[in-house]
C-alpha cells in the first residue's frame, strides 16, 4: 500500500503529475488529465483509485505463498515500469532534461523500490489497514509542519492515539513488522515530497516523470527482488499474477489519481484521502479475512479523522 517544498498538498499524496499531450512543450499542463479523462467524473476515479490503492497489495498478499516477499514486491515494480514505459515511453524525455532534475527522478525512484520493499514487508507481518493507518502518521505531520494551527496539531494528536490504538497490542508480537511499517510511513513522506517536486518540474510532461522513476525503481530493486522473483519466471500462471499487481497496484490507482487531482478542489480531496484507511481495512478484511479488533477499529477512525480534520497551508491553485 505512499510523504515539502511550499507547502505540504494533499493532492500529491500518491504520484502528483498531469498528463500532457504535447511532448514537445517543457512545461507540464496542470489540469489537462489523460485524453479520455474529460468524461470520467473525477470522484469516480478517486473511487477506482482508492480502492485499487490497496486491492493490489491484497493480492500480493494471496501471491506470498507462492513467490517470497520481495519478489512479488519487485514483480509490482518491474511490471508497472514496463507498462508506463511502453505508454510514455519516457527515454525521449530523459534526453532534454537537465543534470537536477535527474538526479530527481534518480532520487524519487530509489526512494520508491526502497518504499515498496518496506511496504510488502510489514503487510507480510501486519493487517493491511494497520499499515495503512501507520501511513498516514508522518503525512499529517507535515501538513501540521507546513502550517502550525491549532487545527493540524489536533489533527496530528487524533491520528498519533489512532496509530497508538493500532500499534501497542501488536508492537511486542510483531516488532519487526512495525519497525517496516514505520519505514515505509517515513518513505512516504519523502515519496510525497519528492513527488510534488516532479509534479511541479516544468522539465517532465504529464506522468514520464513516474515512468521514468519507476524503471529507476525496477533497477534499484534488482539485488533485493530478482532473486526472489525467479520462480515465477518457470510459471505463467504467477508472472501473470505479479503482473496484475503491479497494474492494479500502481498503474490504474496512479491515473486514476491524476484524473481525480486535475478537476477535483483541494479540500474535497483532502476530505476522500481521509478513507483510505477505512479502504485498506475493509479489503483486508473482504479479501484478507483480517478481521480488526475494537481497538484497532477505534484506530483507524481517529487516523481518519486526523487526516480529514488537517489542512494545508493556503497556496496559490
């Protein structure tokens, strides 16, 4: 299952960018969408986004007990670079970029495999809306960093009991799981502002910026995935099945999101992102069978009113 410069925005919480349909302009056109993105309502694509957000890490969960933890990580990676770079095919733009925004992308996508190993690793150990909730913890923060109201410190202090609900009965049976929970919360904080910087860049049309990311990802994962990875190479019925998640993880719920950021007003955003944890824990419970306690229901509500009470500093649309 994902954190600035000016100000923390809600809307960059997954990959940030817009599509763009001229190559030939430097400059990214916010708001432009994907070319059939004009006749989808835009809270019809967070729908799809907010549900494939962690549908495909519940699959992944289902192929543990095929590939090993990594390699179905590195599966996720591998396929979603290979789809958006046969869509984008982003090396036209890695040609006229400057020596920053490499080292950007560079930087974005070695964060990211690192970011995903981490994430499959504590979903291994953890229910899948823990995790999720965990998430959302460093997010909140930044927003409360950004701008220092009475209103984000409540929020922070909401989502820190809800993590606390989430955390204290499982930290003395499965730390390990926790300490890659953590990770993966700090990760995507960085993730989120790495992100809003490439979806700002005026040097990366539309979504090349993740394609381009994503293949540095699938590179940086090798040592740790490949390995792992290999017996699926000998079965289909597997690849097709890492290669599922990888679409369904990362390619459908990332345009459905710039689909859904492009047209939506920031607050209404903000306002369905706070269900995310509420998603992870019904399709953990729905595919997973991970059923929470009362405590960890009471957690995930106060991470989610955390994250739907924060605001972000006023900036300019």
């Amino acid at each position: 299952m994902v954190l600035a410069p000016r100000s923390f925005d809600p809307r960059c919480m997954t990959t940030g960018g817009h599509a763009h349909r001229a190559p030939a302009l430097p400059a990214p056109s916010r708001g432009s969408g994907v070319r059939t993105g004009g006749r989808i309502p835009p809270h019809a694509c967070f729908v799809v986004s907010a549900v494939f957000h962690y549908l495909g890490p519940a699959f992944a969960v289902l192929l543990f007990a095929r590939v090993d933890v990594l390699g179905v990580a590195w599966l996720r990676i591998a396929s979603a670079a290979l789809v958006l770079a046969l869509w984008r095919r982003p090396w036209r733009t890695w040609r006229r970029l400057d020596a920053a925004t490499k080292r950007l992308l560079l930087g974005w996508g070695t964060l990211l495999a690192v970011m995903n190993a981490c994430f499959y690793l504590a979903i291994d150990r953890l229910p899948l809306g823990t995790v999720a909730a965990i998430e959302f913890l460093p997010v909140i923060a930044l927003a409360a960093f950004a701008a220092r109201t009475r209103r984000n410190v409540a929020a922070l202090l909401l989502a820190v009991t809800g993590v606390y609900l989430l955390t204290d009965v499982r930290l003395v049976a499965e730390p390990v799981g926790i300490a890659f929970a953590a990770a993966n919360a700090v990760l995507f904080a960085g993730y989120v502002v790495l992100g809003h910087r490439v979806a700002r860049s005026e040097q990366v049309p539309g979504i090349d910026g993740l394609a381009l990311s994503l293949l540095t990802a699938a590179v940086v994962a090798l040592p740790i995935g490949v390995r792992d990875a290999l017996p699926a190479v000998h079965d289909p019925i597997v690849l097709a099945a890492g290669a599922g998640v990888g679409i369904s993880s990362s390619v459908v719920p990332y345009v459905c999101d710039q689909l859904a950021m492009s047209r939506l007003p920031r607050a209404t955003y903000a306002l369905m992102v706070s269900l995310l944890p509420a998603t992870a824990t019904v399709i953990g419970v729905l595919v997973l069978t991970q059923v929470p306690t009362a405590p960890e229901v009471a957690g995930v509500l106060l991470v989610i009113a955390g994250v739907a009470s924060h605001r972000a500093r006023a900036t300019s649309a």
